[in-house]
C-alpha cells in the first residue's frame, strides 16, 4: 500500500554560490550550492575503460536495456563514484576517444540530487553532487526508501533501488536566460545525462532505468531539494532483480 509522506520539517538553508546573471558556458562546470556543515564525500575515480577502439562502448550499446526490478542489495560507493564520473566528468574520456565537450545547450543549468539507500561506504540520505569540486554534498540525513516508492506513484523501482538520481533546473533563472523554450533543451540535456548513467550502470554490470513519473511538487519538499529547482528526469540505480 503507497501512503502519502508529509515533508519533514528539517529543510536546509541554502547558501547559493554567486553565478552572476548570465548562465556558464555550456563547457563550464559549476557548483551551484555550498553546504558548509553536512557531510562531504569525494567522488574522483579511475575512470571506466571502454576498452581498445571503445570496442565495450558498442557492445555495451546492443546490452542496454531499463531494469524492470532490484534485488534491493546494495551497489559499493567505489560504483557509484565510476557512475558519477563517466556521466559528469567527460573530459577524462578524452583519452579514450570520447568527446571532451558533449553538445550539451547549457550544463550550469541542470543540476544533480543523488538520493543514497544502500550504497556501500556511504550514509544514507540525499546528496548534492558538485561536478566541479567533485564531491557529494549531503543535504538531508536518512533512508528514504518508503519516501521514493510514494514520490515515484507506488513504482517499486524507487522502493528497491541502492540510489536515485534526480536531475534538476532552475526554471525561472534558464527562462530569463533563454526565453520559454528552454524547457524542451533541459530535458534534452537531462535525457543525454540520463543516457550516460544508462551506459555506464550496464557496463558495470548494475541495473538502471529512468523514471519519468512522480510528484513533482512533493519531491523538493521531502527530499530537502531547494524549491528553485524543477525535478525534471529520475534514473534509478541498483542491483538487478
């Protein structure tokens, strides 16, 4: 039975750091939030080897498939961190032979929740990630397993998974930026991330499938996501049932 959750009442200030009023470049990364007293967790990895001429890229491709399930086991920080990486980091695949600069239209304006439930090494609860200082940034300090199968419509996909990533926007600064079409190039941007986290979890043998389902205006409350932010794409990540 799925039960609505009340937000809890130990919502976050939130210090934003100074980005001027016009947007980054899109090669530009940026760490929109500073959390001075919650836990800080660094996340630089060895990054994935896709094997010589990318060879594991196209068969990691032809394998690539959402998760109908997890096992609720848990997936090890050392997993996580690789995820992260390969999703958010791209210039440390140049060597390999990817593109340094994916066409994202603007990378300052999605930003990145990661909800922890049973990773391996880290605590549970939900998680800014820094892209340039690359580290998480711990916002909120517990499980919020019962929470993710409520905001997720009952799908047991947010119930089993080990973490959820939550891809965010701050609407009101990307209008004023880019005018009201904005919103189709942040989905964009946030299905290419998706599509990322998707390559790497199936080349590290996890399950992984996005979510585009839920309550939108409850996710910021219960998570403690700062109420600028538009939740605009889920991907769950775990063991595959």
């Amino acid at each position: 039975q799925v039960t609505a959750i009340a937000p809890t009442a130990d919502a976050p200030k939130w210090a934003m750091q100074p980005s001027g009023d016009t947007p980054q470049p899109a090669d530009t990364l940026e760490d929109k939030y500073n959390l001075p007293f919650g836990l800080r967790v660094p996340t630089a990895s060895a990054p994935i080897d896709w094997g010589a001429h990318l060879e594991q890229l196209e068969t990691t491709l032809y394998k690539r498939r959402s998760t109908r399930r997890f096992s609720a086991g848990p997936i090890s920080l050392g997993l996580l961190r690789q995820l992260l990486d390969f999703t958010y980091q791209p210039r440390h695949y140049r060597d390999q032979g990817f593109d340094p600069s994916p066409d994202y239209g603007d990378r300052s304006l999605v930003h990145t929740f990661v909800v922890v439930c049973d990773v391996e090494g880290l605590d549970d609860g939900c998680y800014y990630y820094a892209p340039r200082s690359e580290e998480l940034r711990q916002v909120r300090f517990k499980n919020f397993r019962r929470e993710l199968h409520y905001l997720c419509l009952g799908q047991e996909l947010g119930r089993d998974a080990a973490a959820v990533v939550f891809h965010t926007a701050d609407l009101a600064r990307a209008v004023a930026a880019y005018g009201d079409r904005v919103y189709r190039y942040l989905h964009l941007d946030a299905g290419h991330l998706g599509q990322r986290l998707n390559l790497a979890a199936v080349r590290l043998g996890l399950g992984v499938s996005g979510i585009g389902g839920f309550y939108d205006d409850q996710v910021n409350e219960v998570l403690g996501i700062p109420p600028d932010e538009a939740v605009i794409y889920i991907t769950t990540l775990g063991q595959p049932g």
